[in-house]
C-alpha cells in the first residue's frame, strides 16, 4: 500500500512519521525549516491516518508500506524520525530493513506491553466513554487535553483538534484496521540488534509513561541521555517545531557523510 506524502527540500532523506491522534499535516512546519537545511524531508500519512484509509479486509503492516513508499519515492537509506506511534514505525523498520536506516530520532517512545499509569489510563478512558457515547466533541477536547501541554498555543491546539476529529471520524467509520504481526515481537530482543545511531526524545510535560518508555530505550539502544524538550507535551515535534528541527538537523549533521 502506497502512502500519501509531502516533502520539499534535496538532500539526505529525512522520514517524519506522526503520532497517533495525528497525521502528516503534523509536519507541515517543518518541512520547509528541514528543506531550507539541506535536506529531503519526507512526511508520510501511516495506515487508517489522515489520506491513507485501509481497505476493508487489508492487514496493515505499516513499516512495510513506508518501505514501499519510499521505494516509490526514490528514497533507498534515509533517516527515520518519528514521535509517539511514528517512532513505533520508525524501530519496526529499522528492524525490518536495518541496512536502509542511517539514523533514529524517536520521540515520546512507550512499549506497547508497559503498564499505563494512571494518567495515561485516564485520559483513555475518557475518549474511549466519549466515543462510546457518540460524543466527539469530547472525545476529541479529551484528547487535546491528554496529547499537547498547557503551554500549547491556540493554534497548536487547534490543529491537534482537526487531525484527531479526522482519525476519530475515520476509526467511527472503518473501525480500527487489523495489524499484522509486529516485527519488534515481544520484548527488547530485536531493539538490540540495531547498530544505527539514535537519538531519543520527550517532551517536558509529557505523562510519567513516556518518560520511563524512552529512558528504557535510550538504554536499549546506547543513545546517551533521553533528550528532555522543554516547554512540550506527548506532541513535542508539533508543538515546537524550531527546537525539534534544530535537534534533529544537530543530529542528522553528526551522521557519517555518505
């Protein structure tokens, strides 16, 4: 399955994948800081998000539709940079096709087998009750509240309410689409296997699980100090777009020249 994309710039390809309550649109402020940097950023919609609508029956595999997708583009290594579920993506390519990946910047990792607190508990209770009551007007306030700080801006949260009223609207419809099995498996054993640099990320406000699930995978992976984002919630890349690209250009930078 092909992925509907934006990108600008030429150069090292740069992959920006979204987070769950999101959609490529997530990235429409970085593209051109990216492109202006001197390289190919490319923003892709992941499965049952935003344009990229699942076929009734279809398993996603969505590390394997990236692939494709960027084998359509062109685009043969790249870096992966992903926040929340896109950094999920971001490691189940990198284990599926290690030699393709020159580099990780993940951000607001959790595993999917790590207990929620009680704040992550919470705030998926009550979009899940919203729903269940035919209430999206709630469940989508539910989520803006859960997924972006108070230091949001009017129009960082007002852009979070679209993408999530759309995948929200999308999952009423569709329903959520069947997944096929994940290639990290269970546990941390396939994470060990990958030699590419990596750099891991939060952002200041986000829940307590966030925090644990990216200092665990820091470690896992040997990428030094989890990288703490000020002044951001779960939707760091979103909410600070000058201080995420600056963090991933640093990165991209430090990579070994092709």
């Amino acid at each position: 399955m092909l992925l509907p994309s934006d990108e600008a710039g030429r150069g090292r390809p740069v992959v920006l994948l979204h987070a769950r309550p999101t959609d490529r649109t997530m990235w429409d402020a970085h593209l051109p800081l990216l492109a202006d940097a001197g390289v190919r950023a490319i923003a892709l919609d992941l499965p049952g998000h935003g344009d990229a609508l699942v076929p009734d029956g279809h398993e996603a595999a969505p590390w394997g539709d990236v692939l494709d997708t960027l084998d359509h583009l062109g685009a043969d290594r790249f870096v992966l940079a992903g926040n929340s579920l896109g950094a999920l993506v971001a490691l189940q390519i990198a284990v599926t096709a290690p030699e393709r990946v020159e580099g990780l910047v993940l951000v607001g990792y959790r595993p999917h087998d790590q207990p929620a607190s009680p704040r992550l508990q919470a705030a998926w209770d009550a979009e899940r009750s919203a729903l269940g009551a035919g209430d999206l007007d709630t469940a989508v306030a539910a989520g803006v509240q859960a997924w972006t700080s108070a230091d949001a801006t009017g129009e960082v949260r007002e852009h979070a309410a679209r993408m999530l009223r759309r995948q929200l609207t999308a999952q009423l419809a569709h329903g959520e689409p069947s997944l096929a099995p994940d290639p990290l498996g269970k546990g941390a054993e396939a994470l060990r296997t990958l030699t590419a640099p990596a750099l891991v990320g939060v952002g200041a406000h986000d829940m307590p699980d966030f925090f644990e699930g990216c200092e665990a995978l820091a470690r896992t992976l040997n990428a030094g100090e989890t990288v703490v984002i000020p002044a951001a919630g779960h939707l760091a890349p979103l909410e600070r777009p000058t201080s995420f690209c600056a963090l991933l250009l640093d990165f991209v930078r430090r990579l070994p020249q092709r």
